[in-house]
C-alpha cells in the first residue's frame, strides 16, 4: 500500500477527486495531524471504531488495518474506483 500523500492513508488506494481529511488521533483526545482518505474509508473508520479507541491506536494504521472490520472492508475495497461510494453500515454500540 503506497504511502506517498496521493494515496489514502487508510486503503492506500490513488485518491480520487473527492477527499477528506482524517486526524488519527482525534480532535477530542489533542490530535492537530490530518491523513487524506476517500469519504468511504473516512465514514468506515468513524463506524467501526470509538473516539477513544481512535486515541489509542493513534497514527499506528498498520494496528488499524488489522482490526477484522477493517481488514473486510480492505479486501472488499481494493478493486474499487478511487471515487467509488456505497451507503456505509452505521455502528452497532
């Protein structure tokens, strides 16, 4: 997965014409970093995962990309268009 700021931080997936920014240490908990991802890998991230869980994985993505959910919906979105959107399932909390 390329790291190189035209990629997603969380796919790795070229970025489309669409983006957002993702702190992965929140707001909340004194993050000030941004990583660029696709609004669909944003939504994801913010459904599977808590504020506080955010916290502590802080900026590590190879922790958040092994989380199960996480590493689903990689395989499921990895072939897709880089501006490719589909609704994403609310958290279940």
């Amino acid at each position: 997965m390329a790291e190189n700021g035209t990629a997603c931080w969380l796919c790795g997936r070229a970025l489309g014409r669409r983006l957002e920014f993702h702190h992965p240490v929140p707001k909340s908990r004194g993050g000030r970093m941004t990583e660029a991802v696709h609004p669909i890998c944003h939504r994801t991230l913010h459904a599977v995962f808590t504020n506080a869980e955010l916290g502590r994985f802080g900026a590590e993505v190879t922790v958040v990309r092994s989380a199960p959910p996480i590493a689903r919906f990689l395989q499921w979105i990895a072939d897709k268009h880089p501006d490719f959107h589909a609704p994403t399932a609310r958290k279940r909390r």
